[in-house]
C-alpha cells in the first residue's frame, strides 16, 4: 500500500518530477571531486593572500536567501556550515538564464546535497564566503527536515525530542551537527585504549558472537536457532572464556572490543546490546591490573581533554593516580556502620531488611552482599575508586585470595556512582571453577536466572592448565558517558534499541 504523502512531501516529489522534466538528473552517478572543508576554509582564509581560490565542496543546502538575480545560501558538510554566494549569470549558460529561476530559486529545497566550485572571498560584513562559478545538484531531498533556527548566533527551537533524537539519529545528526563529536569523541577514547594496550604488545583478537553455552558473566542471554547444525545457540553476554582460551593456547596478553547482548531491562544506564573491552594477560594478578588501568583511563582523559578532569553533571572527576581503593567489606561498613564480614546468609538477610533494601527470596549470600553495597554505597563513591575483595559467592570465574578466607581476588572500577569495570587474578585452578560452576547450578535450580552455566569445554582447557591471569572488562558505553558528559547510554549510541516504532 503506497504511504500517504504530507504536504510538504508532496511538494518536494513534484519538485523532483520538474527536475527531472528539465533534463537535470537529480541522483547523478558521477563523482564530484572535493578539495577543501568549510571548516579548513574558516580557519585559515586570508583576505589578503586571496588563498583558496578554486575550491571544491560539497554538502546539504541549509538555508537560502534570494535577491534576484543573486542569492546567499548556507551549505553544511561534515565539518561546519559555510555561506555561498550564487549569481545567475555565472551559474547558467548564456542560452538559458532562467535555469537559475527554475531550479535554484523554485526547485532547490533545504536538505538537499549540492557541490560547488568557485572562490573565496570576505562579504562586505565580514563573512567568509564562497562565490560559486558551478553548481551541481548531486541528492534531491524528499522529506523536510526539522527545522533548527539561529539568531544572532544562538540556537533555538532546536529539535530535543530524544524520541526523535534516538529513532532518527541521522536526521538528528544533521540538524543539531555538534552531536557528532560526541561520537567522534567516543572513537578517540576507543582509540586511545587500543594504543595503550598495542604499546604494551597485547593481540588485539576477534573470538564468537553465537555461542553453544553463554558464560563470563551473570546475565540473561537472547537465544536464537542455527537451522543447518539444527542447534540452540546465544549471543554472547561476554567474551571471557573464549579470551582465557586463548591465553591457554599461548598467548600472553589478548583483548577484544566486544558487541554483547544481555536480554534484560533498558535504562538510561542499559542498552541489550552494547559494548566493552576485555584484556587478559598472563602471569599477572589483579593489582597489577589496577595499576594498569589507573594508568590507561588517566592517558585516556588526556588525550580526550589534555587534563586528567572532566565535567560529569555536577560533579569534576579526576583520573589522575592513584584513585582510592576500599575492600567491599570496608566500603559497607564506611557508609552503613555496619561490618557484615562475619555474617551468613540470615543475618545478611536480616541486615538488608535493617537498611530497608527488599531482598528476593531466590537471591544466594554473594547477590545479597551485592544489592547491599549496590544501594548504600555505589551511589556516593564520585571519585574514582577501587572496591576489592569480593565475596566468593559473587565471583564464580576469581581466585579465592590468597590471604582472606572466603573471599577472591576481584575489584570493581567505580566513578559518579557507578561501575564500569569488573577484574579478577582468574582462577585457573579447573577443580576449584567445576565447584564453582555447579554452585551456580544450585542458583540456577532456586530461581536465579543469571546464574551461570557449566561450560564443559571451558573446563577441558583449563585442565590443559592456564597461567596466573588477570582479567578486566571495560563497559565503553558507560565509560563515554561520563567522559563525555552525557546523561544517557542512548546520547553515546548511534542507534539504540528502542520498542517498535508506532
């Protein structure tokens, strides 16, 4: 069934029949050469030199001015918007001047791509603009954008709308263009991370997306169906055993950017699919690791800003090292005034009841402990700050401390109350992580349905023996959030999971 156009659609449709009509092919497949930027031209034209005189650009059409025979318009490319100056008499062929009547004054519509050649010059006023000897239309736009107005070099009635934001990311990207460097910021940062870990000689590595068992992490995972081996398989909630597989083969340090997929609730701090780095480098432990990464993030907030501090809402944090460390026991008892070290899962249960924290019934010891710190502390740690020594029963893939019995070698990275990594010293002991997995059975059986799963396979490699091992993983999301000082996961995504579009 054909759509019902708009009005404005409409308009736009018979103004590309009538291009047509006039023998114009409003979707040429030539190329058009490009030779400079409208940012590169603002930044370094000289009126005096008379640099930049046979220029080349290319761009939408983003506002126009007609006086008669002469018009100002706005094109807008990838790097900034710079103003044309277009004479019909220059324009069009001396045996139809009324060309510049029929399409650049009639036809031409706002959003539609054009390029130019011509010359720079400086308007009586002062503005760096281009006057164009030849203009092409190389893309009709045929639906309106929203319109973004400016007034004496402020915004307003800018589009805001995160409904149209979100589903229309590349309508968004045009009307409100400094949302692109929120993007381009986040590569940097992406960037910036792999130059570290290269310099210290670890493999960047690739390693399945569908899996037959999912593992590494505690997750709900989205299942599908592979027809031809006619088996159930699961995208991945993360990429960790596959990574401690390869450390078994040999290698001693390897990381991969993961996209993982977790089927549970959305939030301005969730998304099902997103993305993280996760490093493993052999005959390492975890407070090597937070060395490590203290000195990766603070190289990150430098070259994102050229200062170890950023902005985040109210709050200035600061990646410079060394951040403060705390056990999870001595954060509780820090912001509750309760020690819990000793406690079983009754009197934990007790306690949280004490702090008003509701507890499932199917929740174990260690997810007891975790929504305790979860309420009462995660929230008031700012800084950054590294939160040890786990509960074994929340940390089924760490070794269990070396010193503290009943806890594991573990720490969580948090900053503006929230976390954003997650490392281990891995245990690498394949008797002591069947235990574990068959505990996380017996949680599976009560009801907690990210618990996870034992995985056969993981388990051979590990009796091929694996190395001491520190392990992190990174949420890139979250940390881009923050660095970039946006209030939601979905300001960080090009394209976020949203419900069906009515």
């Amino acid at each position: 069934m054909a759509r019902i156009l708009s009005e404005q659609e409409q308009v736009r449709r018979d103004a590309l029949q009538a291009i047509i009509d006039l023998g114009i092919n409003p979707y040429p497949p030539e190329t058009f050469e490009v030779n400079a930027t409208a940012k590169e031209i603002l930044a370094n034209y000289d009126d005096e030199k008379k640099n930049f005189q046979e220029v080349s650009l290319a761009g939408r059409l983003m506002g126009k001015r007609i006086m008669g025979k002469a018009s100002f318009a706005v094109l807008q490319d990838s790097t900034d918007k710079i103003q044309i100056y277009v004479n019909r008499d220059e324009i069009c062929p001396e045996e139809d001047k009324n060309l510049y009547n029929k399409v650049f004054k009639k036809l031409l519509d706002i959003g539609d791509f054009i390029g130019v050649k011509g010359y720079v010059f400086k308007t009586k006023t002062g503005h760096t603009s281009i006057h164009v000897s030849e203009l092409k239309l190389l893309s009709k736009s045929l639906k309106p954008l929203p319109i973004v107005k400016e007034k004496d070099g402020e915004r307003y009635n800018e589009v805001t709308d995160p409904e149209f934001r979100y589903r229309q990311r590349y309508a968004d990207l045009v009307v409100n263009p400094h949302i692109r460097e929120v993007f381009i910021k986040r590569t940097k940062m992406v960037n910036s991370m792999r130059e570290f870990m290269n310099k210290h000689g670890y493999l960047e590595v690739e390693t399945p997306i569908l899996q037959p068992l999912y593992g590494g992490a505690a997750a709900r995972p989205f299942k599908t169906h592979h027809n031809t081996l006619d088996m159930t398989l699961y995208m991945r909630i993360a990429n960790e055993l596959y990574l401690k597989r390869l450390i078994v083969g040999g290698f001693d340090g390897v990381y991969e950017f993961s996209k993982d997929f977790r089927n549970e609730g959305m939030s301005r701090f969730h998304n099902p699919e997103f993305t993280q780095v996760e490093l493993y480098v052999a005959y390492k432990d975890y407070e090597w690791m937070m060395d490590f990464t203290e000195e990766m993030l603070e190289k990150v907030a430098m070259d994102l800003n050229g200062t170890t501090k950023f902005q985040v809402g109210e709050n200035t944090i600061d990646f410079k090292r060394p951040w403060k460390r705390y056990t999870m026991f001595e954060a509780i008892e820090h912001f509750t005034g309760i020690d819990i070290s000793g406690m079983d899962e009754a009197a934990l249960r007790e306690t949280a009841k004490k702090l008003n924290i509701h507890i499932d019934a199917k929740l174990g010891k260690g997810k007891i402990i975790d929504e305790i710190f979860g309420e009462k502390c995660e929230p008031f740690l700012i800084q950054p700050t590294f939160i040890t020594n786990y509960p074994v029963e929340m940390s089924p893939l760490a070794k269990k401390h070396r010193t503290e019995e009943g806890l594991v070698e573990r720490f969580e990275g948090i900053f503006n109350g929230k976390e954003f990594c997650n490392a281990f010293s891995e245990l690498n002991n394949p008797i002591d992580q069947r235990e574990r997995f068959e505990e996380q059975l017996e949680l599976g059986k009560r009801g907690d349905n990210e618990a996870m799963v034992l995985d056969e396979d993981f388990l051979r490699a590990l009796e091929y023996g694996m190395p001491p091992t520190a392990g992190i993983g990174i949420g890139i999301d979250r940390l881009a959030m923050a660095m970039l000082n946006q209030p939601s996961i979905q300001d960080v995504l090009f394209f976020p999971q949203m419900k069906a579009e009515k």
